[in-house]
C-alpha cells in the first residue's frame, strides 16, 4: 500500500518553475531518498507534501488521503522533522514534546514522552529549555517531536545533521528499527551520502524540479560506474543534461 | 477532551509555558495599562480642579472609564498579533501548520491567549483606579460586561486583520502590530463625543463599534441609563467586522500557502 502517491506534480512560481511535472510514490515500510542540490526542488516537494504549499496543479495522496481536500486526516498520522525549523526556546524539551503531544492527541503522553527521553538520550535534558541546547541536541529533540504521535509517514530533513558520528549513528538505528517495528514509510532529505546508502531503499534524484534519474543505491552507483553515492550525487549535479 | 479542544488547549499550554519563564513579558502584560492610567488619572485630576465637583466627578470618571476600556480593545489586539510573533519569532511555525492544527484552532487558542493577557493586564489598572482615582469601574453593574466583550471582540477582529497582513507581508509587516489599533485612537471617540468630529469624519467613527461603546458609556455615566441603541449598533457592527475579518483571514492564509508564504514568513 502506498504511503505518498505524487502524480504529474507542478509547482510555478512568477519567476521560476520548482517542480516540473514530478511523479513518485513511497510504498509502506520503504525508505526513499530525495536528493538534489540546492534549488533541485526538494524542499518544495516536502512542503507540498506537508500541506504548507499548494501545488499549481497535479496530485498528492497521503496515507490515502488528498491533500487537496482533506490533508488534517494526513497530517495526523505523519510527522516531520527539519534542523531549520526551531521548536519554541524558552520553553523546556518537556514542555515542547507536551505541546506537541497535545496537537497530534498523543494518548497516555507523559508515558509517551518517557519513553522517546530515553530513546532518544533526553532525559537529563528534559527540564532544560530547548534553546539552551546544543545543535546536535537539539535535532534529537525535534527527532523526539517526529517521533511522538507514532507516525505512519515521516518526513525527515537533515535528520543527523549536526550530531556527532555516534549519536547520528544511534539515530540511523533508531530509523531503521521504527520502519521494521512499524511498517511505517520514510522520506528523507539527506546530503550525507553515506547514511542515504545505508538506510535508503530508493532514491529520487532531483535535478531543476524534475527527477534526473531515480534507483536503489546498489542500481545507480552501478549505472553511473562509479564506487558510491557521493560520486553518483555530484555527477548527476554536474552534468549539464538532465 | 476532544480532539480540537486538546490541539487548542495545546497551543494555549504554549503560551502559558512561555510566560512561566519569562517575567519581562508577563511584566510587560501589565506595564502599559498601569502607566496609561497613572498618566491619565493624573491628568483627570489637575483638570478637574476648580470645576463644580458634579462636573468633576463625571470628567475624572469619563476619562479614567475611557482608558481602562480602550486598554481592552489595545490589549485583546496586541494579545493576539503578539502570540502570533511569537510563533514567528522562534521560527515554531512550520511546526504548527504541519501539525494537524486547523487554522481555525490556531485562532481560537490565539483568542483564548489574548482573553487571559488583557484580564492580567487590566486587573493591576483596575485596582489602580480605584486605589488612586476612587473610580470603580464595576460600579455601573453587569452591564459593564457587555462593553467588555464588544471591545474584545473589536480588538480580535483587529488583530485578524493584522494577522492576514502578517501572512500578505510577512514578518516585515511587523510594526503594524503595534501602531494600527492606536491609529484607530482619535476615531474610536473614547474621550469625546462624536459631534466633535468633523461631519465629514463622523461615518468613520461611527462604522467603529468602539464609537457606539463610548457614546453609551458616556451616556451611562451622565443619566444612569443604558443606551441600548449604541450597545446594538456596537453588536451589529462588531459582528459585521469579525465576519469580514475571518473571510479576509481565511482568504490571506490559502494566498500564503499559493505563494509559499508559510515557509518564509520569518524572513
């Protein structure tokens, strides 16, 4: 059953077309990839996916619903989560997971917020607030946010950015055990090269708003002849066709 | 708790959390009402000197009357727009329309927010008043509650309006937070009557539920009656403006999110 059905996808703006006709769909239980360099068009499909972008026109179905008409039902069950968006500073990582807990009606909450505490290392952070935090403790906290509501559908961004190669390894786990334990899918944003071919199982290469090429990592390190992702990512960049 | 109430009560929580931790702005809350009625019962007082004490009485009482309810329709604005730059201000947005937060549900915790900061923020004047000025404003009875729902009300239709320019213009829009309902002032008519206006200015005070509030609390204040004729014109008008205020709100937010808007509101 399909998690994210895309089809046809357009997004114009006055100056500058984002998305061209773009069509992909994430299967449950699935990880997929969304790569490109900056202006690919990636944070304007997220942000169609989220509902926080109307699309000029095409279709979005979430967890069988269309985001057109009735993306709340979506919203939900799915959760996001992006080091360049702050949760409230003054508040305590408590207080912001309880906040959160209230608008996804996360049942027996503060059972809820124990456990993510613990999986996420937070617990002696619990009563600090959250913009006394570090950069990397912050992106636990917020992966702490994505978590609570058990989403179906998670939309990640950067999701190890700015923590340390144990901590982002810790996550990495954590992601690959929450889709087996859940069936649930995963979309990820990623420039780290090395944890796309670790946790990925498609990848969706985004070039000028289109998809310049899409595969398991396996497939295009092999298609494009060379030994990783990273040599895959700046070749498909760099080359002037699309 | 259903589920549109918790999101609501969630976003209250916010808010609440927020002021538990930070004294300046629950000092803030209560700063300029106070300051505005210490100035202006003052005044009251070295005007009132040398007038017939009847006159006086009612002048003083008229203008110190005048302050602490234009302060509800100031502060249920700013109650508002402020808890929304607030979300601006530490980038907390994106977060909250991705959430399953209606919009709808972002108003009415804004509202809510709104309705415990202008009762805190009222509540240290009001004493004030009658500590200093001998003015008590509940004296005219439960009448009074009504000229404090409708400046409430007109403060959040207000506010809306402000909120939809925030979505238009983003966070550079920000300063008409705190000018527009003061320009609004020397329209509302909250010291003096409408006749005092030029006629060709008296249509845009009277458009203004606030105008009918004070010409009946003037009225309240010189015979001791109501005057239910300017309290309904206040309802009728209030409710046409909240009602252009929700359209104008709605129809800004589906713009934003065409224009891509939500994302960048911060910038």
């Amino acid at each position: 059953m399909e998690a994210i059905s895309v089809e046809n996808l357009v997004k114009r703006y006055p100056a500058t077309l984002a998305v061209d006709h773009l069509s992909f769909s994430l299967e449950r239980g699935r990880i997929l990839g969304l790569l490109g360099g900056n202006g690919a068009g990636k944070t304007t499909t997220i942000s169609m996916l989220l509902g926080l972008l109307v699309p000029t026109s095409g279709r979005i179905n979430v967890l069988g619903h269309d985001m057109a008409h009735d993306r709340f039902a979506a919203l939900a069950r799915m959760n996001f989560s992006s080091p360049y968006i702050a949760l409230p500073a003054r508040l305590t990582v408590r207080e912001n997971l309880e906040v959160y807990g209230h608008l996804y009606n996360v049942p027996k909450l503060k059972h809820r917020i124990g456990q993510l505490a613990e999986q996420f290392r937070l617990t002696e952070l619990l009563n600090r607030p959250a913009g006394d935090l570090s950069a990397g403790q912050k992106t636990r906290v917020a992966l702490a946010k994505a978590f609570l509501n058990q989403p179906d559908l998670l939309l990640l961004d950067e999701p190890t950015a700015s923590l340390d190669p144990d901590t982002g390894d810790y996550v990495r786990t954590a992601l690959e055990e929450y889709r087996r334990e859940s069936g649930a899918a995963i979309l990820l944003a990623s420039h780290n090269m090395a944890e796309v071919e670790r946790l990925c199982d498609e990848v969706l290469m985004m070039k000028q708003g289109r998809v310049a090429d899409r595969g398991t990592p396996a497939e295009l390190i092999a298609r494009y002849g060379r030994e990783n992702m990273e040599q895959v990512f700046l070749h498909i960049a760099r080359s002037e066709a699309l | 708790m259903s589920g549109a109430a918790r999101r609501i009560w969630g976003l209250i929580y916010r808010h609440l959390c927020m002021y538990r931790h930070s004294w300046p702005r629950l000092l803030e809350i209560a700063y300029w009402p106070a300051l505005e009625l210490l100035i202006w019962g003052f005044t009251a007082n070295f005007f009132s000197r040398g007038i017939h004490e009847g006159a006086a009485v009612l002048a003083g009482a008229a203008l110190i009357a005048g302050v602490l309810l234009w302060e509800i329709v100031l502060r249920s604005q700013i109650g508002v727009t402020l808890s929304f730059l607030e979300e601006i201000w530490s980038r907390n947005l994106g977060h909250l329309f991705v959430s399953p937060l209606r919009p709808a549900e972002m108003v009415a915790a804004l509202l809510a927010v709104s309705v415990i900061r202008t009762f805190i923020g009222l509540l240290p004047a009001t004493i004030i008043a009658f500590l200093l000025y001998h003015y008590d404003l509940f004296a005219p009875g439960p009448v009074m509650v009504l000229f404090f729902l409708n400046l409430l009300v007109m403060g959040w239709w207000v506010a809306l309006g402000i909120v939809s320019l925030l979505f238009r213009y983003g966070a550079g829009a920000e300063a008409l937070a705190w000018t527009i309902a003061f320009g609004i002032t020397p329209f509302a008519c909250v010291f003096y009557p409408v006749a005092s206006l030029p006629g060709w200015l008296q249509p845009v005070a009277l458009a203004l539920p606030a105008a009918h509030i004070f010409e009946g609390l003037r009225a309240l204040l010189l015979s001791g009656q109501t005057d239910w004729a300017q309290f309904g014109w206040a309802a009728a008008l209030n409710a046409a403006w909240m009602l252009a205020a929700i359209a104008v709100f709605g129809a800004e937010f589906r713009r934003a999110r065409i224009r891509g808007a939500l994302i960048s509101i911060g910038e």
